[in-house]
C-alpha cells in the first residue's frame, strides 16, 4: 500500500471519526480485498488515536454536567474542559435561564458539589490535559509530514506508547477522584461495527475466559398484537433453541457462554436457523403457564407491571392467548424480525479479529432482510395521562412518568433537567423524580412546567449544540466500569431513536418541532407517582391517618367530591406553619380529560367501624373555635379528610364502561344530586322535598337535623332494600334551614314511592333512636379529634353550609339533652311545617332538532320550565336597607352554545343598563352556574320588591328589542369586548387564583362543560344572527328572591314562600339548597 494511500486512509478515518463520534473506521467501506486481520501499517494506531479521543469527548462531556453554566459559541471549542471563552459571542439566554431555574429550584433540595471535589477534578484534568497536548503534537507532526510518513511513524511510535501507557497509569491512579466524573473512564476496549445487512456488533475486549455472546432482538412485549397480549413471550417461550432467552417490554435477548473457541461456528449456525426457520414447540402447554403468570402480574402493583400496563391498550383475554397455533407464532416472529433488528455483542478475551472473521464467514452474513424493512415505531399507546396512581411507602419519593417519544426528545430532556430532577429512560418512558421533601412537590413541578415553557423558546441553535454536546456525552456511556452487562449494552444499541436509518450511515439528528411538540403534550401528560418502586397492591389495605400526607388523596378526594363552591378551594394539604393553601402549577397536569374518566371506574370509599363501606360524601370545612356574633365574616381553617382511593382496576376498561353505561337502563350518576338516563325516556323522575324546621336555636336545630338525617337514613336501609336493587335511590341531607328529601324513582311508580317516603318519615322507633344518638355522639368526638367538621354536606353553596357552627363540645350538650320524647317531638312538629316538593321529569323540547338526542335531554333533566318559583326574604341588620329583587332564569346543564351565548348575552344587558336603562347601575346582570345547570342572574337594587318582578321582566324586554335592532358591526364589538373580558379571566394574578379556576374545570368537565378556551373559541366563530338568538335564553324556568329591608313589609303574597330571616348575607342564594 502506497504511502499516498495510507496518508488518504488515516485523513478518511480521522474525519469519519469527527462526524460519528466513537464509531471505529468504517468496515464495509474496506476494500473486500484485503483481509481483516491485517495488522500492517498505520492502522495499530487507529485504535490508540481512537482511545485517545474518547478521552478528549469524555473530558468535554464532563463540562457539560455543568451545561447550565456553559457559554455556547458558534464554532466548536478544542478546549477540553468544555468551558468555553468567547469574546465576541453575546447570547447568553440558554445560561441564564438555566442558572435561574436551578437556583430556584436548588432551594427546595440538593446543594452543590464540594469544593474539595472540585479541586480534585481540576488537577486530574490539568494532568489529563498536559498528555493530551503532548499526544497531540506527536499526532501533528506524523500527519502532517507527507514525504515521509512512515519514517515518522517509526520515530515516534516508542514515544507515543510511553505518553499513552503514563496516561493510563495516571487513570488508574487517580481512580476515586475521577468516581466524580461522569462518564467513568473504562480500561475495556470496545469497537463497534456493523454489517452490510444492518446487523449491529460490539466486541468488548477484557479478561473474560471463553466467549460470552449476547444476542439481541429489536422485538419484546410492547410489539404483541392489540387483540393477543402475551403473543410475543409465548412465541420465546416455544422457540426451540438452546439460547438463553429473556423476554423484555422492547427487547428479547438470547445468551450463550462458550467454553471453546471452536463452540462460536456451531452456535453462530443455530442463531441463523432460528432467524430463518424458527421452530415452535409445546404451545399449548407454554400459553397454558403464560396465562397464569400474567394473571398473577396482573394483581401486582409495581412499577414494572404499570409501565407495562401503560404501553397497552389489550385486557388480558383468556381465548387470544390460549387459542394460537405455530402458523400465529411464525407470522408474529418474522413480521418484527430482520437483519437490522439484530445485535451481537461478544465479550472475550481473543482477538477480536479471529470473531470478525468467525462471523464474516457465517451464514449470518448473507442475511439481507428477513422481510421488508421496518423502521422501529416509539410511539405512546394508552392515553396514560389520565390516570393519577398512588404508591404509598415508607419514603417520600415522587415521580413524573411521561411518554415515550420518537426522537430522543425524552432523552434530550433528561440531559437539561435542572436541580432537585433527575431524568432517567426506563422501559421507554422518561422518569423524573424528585426525592424531596412532598411539602415542595407542588412548587417543585410548577419549576418544571416554567422550564419545558422556556425549552420552547429557547434557540434553535442553543438547542443544537447542546443536543450535539449530549451525543458526544452519550457516546462514552458505554464506557462504565470495568465489567459490562451484554444484555443492557445489547438493548443501548437500539435503545436511543435518534439513528435513524440513512443509507448505509447512522447520524443524529435534532428535530425543533418534534422537541417542541413533545415538551407541550408532556406539559398537560404525564403521571403522578408517589412512594417507592416497591409498593406492592393490597385490595384489604385500609387508609391510615399517618398516609394522608401523600397529595393525591386530597387530589383525587377532591375531584370525586364534585364540589362547585364558588370559594376559593379549601384543603390542607402540608401542616407547614398553621398555613393552610391549594396550589396548582401554573400549567396544570391535572386537567380535566386527564381525570374525568376515574369517576366512572372508581368510588373512593372510607370504612366506619362496623358497618362495611360507604361512598365518600364529605367535604370537611370546620370554623375556628368561637362563636359568631354577627359582626365579622367568619374566618375558615380547612382540615384533611382521610380516605383511601384504590388503585384503578387494570381489568377494566373505563372507555367501554363509560360506552355501556349510556345504553344501559342503570342510571347514571353525573353529579351528587343529578341523575340522568340516555335511554327510556321518562323511565326515572326526580323528586327533592324540601322541609322547613321550626323554629330553634342554631346549635338545636342543626343537632336534631343530623339526628334526624340519621334515622332515616337507617330506616330506609331496612325498608327499602328491594326498590334499591332495582335502581330507586333516597338520601336525606340537612341543611342549615331545613331537611331535603332526593328521590330517584321510575316515573309509573313515582307517586307510591313518594307515599311510602312519608310514610316511613313518621315511624316511631325508639331503639333505633338510640342507636343512631349514640352513633352520632361517637362520629362527633371521632371527628373533633381529627379536626372534621360533621355539619357540613356537600351539596349546599359555602355560603349556606359554612354558616357559623357552634363549637363540638356544645354539639354534644344538645345531644346529650335529647331525649326520645324531645326527638319525636322534633319530629312532629317538622312534618308539620312547609313542605315543597319539586319534581324534575324526563322533558325534552318538541323541537325536532333535538330529537334523540343525548346530550340535549342530560343538559334539559333540571330544566325548570313551567315552574316559576318565589321566595321573599327580610334582612334583620339594619346596615343594609336596600330592598331588592333577583331573578334567576335557569338555561339547563351547561353546554357550550348556551354558556358561550351567556357570557355575550350578560355582557350585552350590562351594557344596555349602563347606557340606556333609567335604574344604571343598580341592575347587576351575570351569567350563574347553579350547581350543575347554567343560567342567568339578574339582580336590581333600590325597587320595591313586590313590583321588582315586572321591572325586571320589562328591562329583559326593551333589552331584547334593542339587540335585535342592532347592527352587525355592533353586535362584533360587543362580542370582542366579552372575548378580551374572557382572555382576562385566565390571566391570574396568584396560583391560588388559579387553583380555583382550574377546579371549576375539572368539576365543569365532568358534566360535559368546556372550559373558557372553547368558550372564546366558540364566540370567535358566532356570527351577529346566531347572538340575535339570546333573547331567547330566558324564556325557561325562573325563580324570584324578593329582599325586603328591615322597615319594609313583607306581603303574604298567594304562592310565595317565606323564608327565615338572615344575618347580613346575598340571601337569594338560599334557592340552591333545592
């Protein structure tokens, strides 16, 4: 070979060598005609330029653990070091950003480096440095003299080995300081190559005795057909080899250990029969065993079997399993196996050369493709984010589980992570976790959510160089200690989607908008783990106090509550200083689609001693200790409620059960309150009885309520259990007022139910009085110590159910005081007192646009059309003199036409009043969710509120008249005024004010609501004749508060109810309690 030649080769190699990192020189670019072996020549010290490199990477690689600090030039440094200097370059943004967030979020965790490691590390690169520079100018002189090349190999060659032997004497040395650096310098020599037909090979040269081959298949469990979980295990299971196999979520291997040199012919034959003509043995009695294993998986609740439960959509299905023939088996095999899905890993201590030649001269050679070329797919296949799971240990340690990605986006990210996160790939997913203290979890990931909203910024560029920086990082890992695991070294091999395929090269490459893509879905994607990898599921495990500080009990307590408070969320979640607050990042994970469906699959349950379980249905909010006197808002301490949510049921599948349950005839629970039923019209009717109590003290009252409450409730356990199973529902809920009766019955039987409801409220029955008293005493003393408030339900508005409260202690002195005699006559004299009685049917309007349709009779079941209802109220302080009037037109359950058209219409008749109404601005107009129903508030100060109706009712009107006279270019101002009203409404100016809105949205979702977003977007696309429309919002159902002041008289008009008088409060409110 001519020296022109050898010069041509070595400058060939070398920038081979900079474009693809590590890879060794090109073996299939060889001419064919020289043999492998061939030692002669320059190419001994290929190897030690190669090794020499890894070290000069490695080095650079180690600044970049600090690439939160690094100065990003635009031209490659050959500094080592990687701290790069630059005078003229001025974009600094990656740096800052990044030197901001890990400061920020250091404080919450782990502190810096020592210094003393830091000195270490500087003087063993200082060593490494000055070898390297001598190594360097050797190199330089050899390349560059090209007369006489050879002679100057020759000269230098007892130079070069003596500066590379002291270098890895200095390695060997100063081992413990270089512990610190990452990655960590291994003494084993790896080469890697690849063959014509995409077959991968690592030979790793070390004292291994014999050959310990490791092959490995780019096919495991995630590749199992949607329809046959289990396939790709069960066709390993009856592969007929005497490989040893493992069977993995991305990955088979097959092992061999030879004792024999000669043993690699044999064994390199067997793995080319079984790649081309696989057999299957014992079928029947491998599916048979594989069945039974997984059902037993299928119990645990490690963090193997969710990942793996994650990665698919199938339910384990005893006939696809175990109903397969070899024809399956064969098809499943060669559809995913080819000549580039294949690895071979080789740890030995011959010549790496003699392998080549062993392997080159095998069959395996002339394998082209198997079948046609298929690029490896990573893609996430179960929508994971809508699943939140508990892990509960004995270590506070959480983890944010994300997708997996196509393009190493997760692995990219997982370099840029910031102090306390530490990104790790496990089984093709991105674990973040974070082993801090949980009373920072929540700050901790609102970091988070800050720092992927920043990578989308970022520069390209910056991005670029850093992605760069990581592949060269990325490259060393392979170098880690001084033995090495084939299996993980086999899997590294296809582990990293980066490659892909591009003629006969692999190259990295950096896609921005797959990044981008991949941050934002991961933003509002990725599940919440709590506790430790060891957690083992127990279906028998109770809830225990000491638990509850793990956040998504209160999360998911929450959520299954269904509250639609119009206060700010209450819960303590941290005992942190007497501080009691709920924050959301300021981008939440925890969005409404991401939950919504765990209320159809689980009900969170709590067990009271003795009687079984019973369904979660309070919210506890107790008030400070103290009595209330009427001049001062009383201030509210929030406790936790401890409940168990149970793991979800791996065997059900919630999108189906949601399906089923809208054609089935059981009725389906949409709110705490409000039933529905898709089908069979008019099957279910809906009665609320609402029962004034008489008068008494506060502490009185409420007390006899509960007792009340109680005993029926128990009462209607043993009377009612047959109507029950046949799907009738009664619950009985004391309010600060009175007694609601909710009954769910088929319409045919409605009125015999109801008779047998009265009937079973006057039953006398003194032992179960007794019982339920003494069970009540115990609840009180049971939930004063844990700091619940018993009095308080979730169905009524805060400002009804957080009335003030008499202290625990007096509660039981009342109770103590009750007698059965007292009881009874409680009861008496209730019974006696005001009854209304609503009754909410199946009614769908006779428009035939809404003929059968579903989602129109859910948002009609409240409708109250037909039944105007009046109340008439007497304030008693005499700070507020002002009568006034309310009307309240209820639109049904919210839906996005009427919400969207609501929140135009409101502002059009605010505007109208300003401008044009005599009364300005003493008429308060506002859209007003009602629970769950939607609708119109109007509110008019300083009428008389006998006349305050028809006021109202004639501003509606000459309001209406002058929307469908206005022009179109009027009515888009007025609706770009309501979107811009819209747009400020989600900009907060606090997380707790954002904690709020985005509970209103997963509760609003629940009930088939689309959040402000859709709302806008809906607006944007109305045109002036659709917003014409609103004036016909009104014409439902309606209720009438009539507040009169203190020296005004209340009318005792034919059909108006009176309610109790009340403290200094927006007492038309009170109609919510129905």
């Amino acid at each position: 070979m001519s020296q022109e030649e050898d010069q041509e080769k070595l400058l060939k190699d070398e920038d081979k060598n900079e474009k693809i990192g590590l890879k060794s020189q090109n073996w299939r670019n060889k001419d064919k005609i020289e043999p492998y072996y061939d030692q002669s020549g320059p190419s001994k010290y290929d190897a030690i330029i190669i090794l020499i490199l890894v070290i000069m990477i490695g080095l650079s690689g180690f600044g970049l653990l600090k690439h939160y600090n690094i100065l990003i030039t635009s031209k490659p440094s050959k500094d080592v070091r990687g701290t790069l200097q630059n005078d003229n370059y001025q974009d600094s943004g990656v740096q800052d950003v990044f030197n901001r967030l890990s400061d920020d979020i250091q404080s919450n965790g782990d502190s810096k480096a020592p210094k003393e490691d830091e000195i270490a590390i500087d003087s063993v690169l200082d060593s490494y440095i000055s070898k390297i520079e001598q190594y360097n100018d050797v190199r330089t002189e050899w390349i560059d003299d090209e007369d006489d090349i050879n002679k100057k190999i020759e000269e230098k060659l007892e130079e070069q080995q003596n500066i590379v032997q002291d270098l890895e004497e200095l390695i060997i040395q100063q081992e413990s300081e270089i512990q610190i650096l990452k990655p960590v310098f291994s003494k084993n020599i790896y080469t890697y190559k690849e063959l014509q037909n995409g077959i991968k090979m690592l030979l790793i040269q070390s004292s291994t005795e014999g050959i310990h081959m490791t092959i490995t298949l780019n096919i495991g469990k995630k590749d199992d057909p949607s329809d046959k979980p289990g396939l790709t295990e069960l066709l390993f299971r009856c592969l007929s080899t005497n490989f040893y196999i493992e069977i993995f979520n991305n990955y088979t291997t097959l092992t061999a250990q030879l004792s024999l040199f000669e043993e690699l012919n044999a064994k390199l034959q067997e793995l080319y029969n079984i790649l081309t003509k696989p057999q299957f043995i014992d079928i029947d009695k491998n599916a048979n065993d594989l069945y039974n294993d997984l059902l037993i998986d299928s119990k645990s609740g490690d963090l193997e079997y969710v990942s793996d439960f994650l990665s698919q959509q199938a339910k384990l299905n005893e006939l696809t399993i175990l109903n397969v023939d070899a024809d399956q088996l064969f098809q499943q095999y060669i559809s995913h196996i080819s000549a580039d899905t294949i690895s071979l890993i080789f740890k030995t201590s011959e010549e790496q050369e003699k392998i080549l030649d062993k392997v080159f001269q095998s069959d395996l050679s002339k394998l082209k493709n198997l079948h046609k070329f298929q690029q490896p797919i990573f893609q996430n296949k179960y929508p994971q984010g809508r699943h939140i799971l508990k892990f509960r240990s004995d270590t506070e340690l959480l983890t944010l589980l994300s997708m997996s990605d196509q393009y190493s986006c997760q692995r990219f990210l997982a370099y840029l992570l910031p102090k306390p996160f530490y990104g790790a790939i496990w089984q093709n997913h991105l674990l973040i976790t974070l082993d801090i203290d949980l009373g920072s979890v929540l700050n901790s990931i609102n970091k988070l959510i800050q720092f992927l909203d920043y990578l989308k910024q970022a520069d390209e560029n910056q991005l670029q160089y850093l992605y760069s920086q990581m592949l060269a990082t990325e490259e060393l890992l392979f170098n880690t200690k001084y033995e090495e695991n084939l299996i993980s070294s086999g899997q590294n091999l296809f582990s990293d989607p980066i490659y892909v395929l591009k003629g006969q090269e692999s190259l990295p490459i950096f896609d921005k908008d797959e990044f981008n893509k991949y941050v934002s879905n991961l933003a509002n994607n990725f599940i919440v783990l709590i506790g430790s990898e060891n957690f083992q599921f127990n279906s028998t495990y109770e809830s225990q106090k000491d638990d509850s500080i793990f956040i998504l009990d209160a999360i998911l307590n929450k959520v299954h509550q269904g509250f639609t408070y119009d206060l700010k969320p209450l819960v303590k979640l941290f005992d942190l200083n007497n501080q009691y607050q709920f924050q959301l990042p300021a981008i939440s994970p925890f969005l409404p689609e991401n939950l919504a469906i765990i209320s159809v699959c689980q009900e969170p349950v709590y067990k009271i001693q003795g009687f079984g379980y019973q369904q979660v249905d309070d919210l506890s909010l107790t008030v400070k200790d103290g009595k209330f006197d009427g001049s001062r808002d009383p201030k509210f301490e929030t406790v936790e409620y401890v409940c168990e949510f149970p793991l979800p049921d791996f065997q059900v599948d919630c999108l189906e059960k949601e399906k089923a349950v809208q054609s089935s005839l059981t009725p389906f629970q949409v709110a705490s309150n409000v039933w529905w039923k898709p089908s069979r019209l008019g099957a279910m009717v809906f009665t609320g009885l609402f029962i004034e109590k008489p008068e008494s003290t506060l502490a009185q009252g409420k007390t006899m309520l509960k007792l009340l409450q109680k005993y029926y409730t128990e009462l209607s356990k043993r009377l009612f259990q047959q109507e029950f199973l046949f799907g009738y529902e009664l619950s009985f809920k004391e309010t600060i007022n009175g007694l609601n009766v909710q009954i769910l019955s088929y319409s045919e039987k409605q009125q015999e139910f109801q008779d047998k409801v009265f009937d079973l409220m006057s039953i006398d029955d003194e032992q179960l009085f007794y019982y339920v008293k003494d069970l009540l005493n115990k609840d009180i003393k049971r939930f004063h110590d844990q700091k619940l408030s018993l009095l308080t339900q979730q169905y009524y508005l805060p400002k009804i159910m957080l009335r003030p409260i008499n202290t625990p202690q007096e509660i039981l002195n009342v109770l103590d005081e009750v007698d059965y005699q007292k009881f009874l006559e409680f009861q008496g004299s209730l019974l006696s007192s005001k009854i209304e009685v609503l009754n909410i049917g199946n009614v769908l309007p006779n428009d035939s646009v809404f003929q059968d349709s579903q989602e129109t009779y859910l948002t009609r079941t409240l409708n109250l059309k037909g039944q105007n209802l009046k109340y008439i109220v007497q304030r008693e302080s005499s700070s507020d003199m002002i009568s006034s009037v309310l009307n309240y037109y209820q639109t049904g359950l919210k839906n996005i036409e009427t919400t969207s058209k609501l929140y135009f219409y409101a502002d059009f008749l605010q505007s109208y009043s300003n401008n044009y109404f005599k009364m300005g601005q003493q008429v308060l107009i506002k859209r007003k969710p009602l629970g769950c129903a939607d609708g119109l508030q109007v509110y008019m100060q300083g009428v008389v509120p006998s006349e305050g109706n028809e006021e109202i009712e004639k501003f509606l009107k000459q309001a209406n008249l002058h929307l469908s006279n206005l022009q179109d270019d009027d009515i888009l101002d007025q609706k770009l005024y309501t979107i811009n009203k819209l747009y400020n409404e989600i900009k907060f100016k606090s997380l707790q004010e954002e904690g709020q809105f985005i509970w209103d949205k997963i509760v609003n979702k629940n009930y088939a609501f689309s959040e402000i977003q859709d709302v806008i977007r809906y607006l944007d696309d109305a045109f002036p004749q659709k917003l014409r429309e609103c004036a016909n919002l009104v014409m439902q159902g309606q209720m009438s508060v009539q507040v009169y002041a203190v020296d005004q008289s209340i009318e005792n008009a034919e059909g108006i109810q009176s309610l109790e008088q009340l403290i200094d409060q927006d007492v038309y409110e009170c109609f919510f309690t129905l």
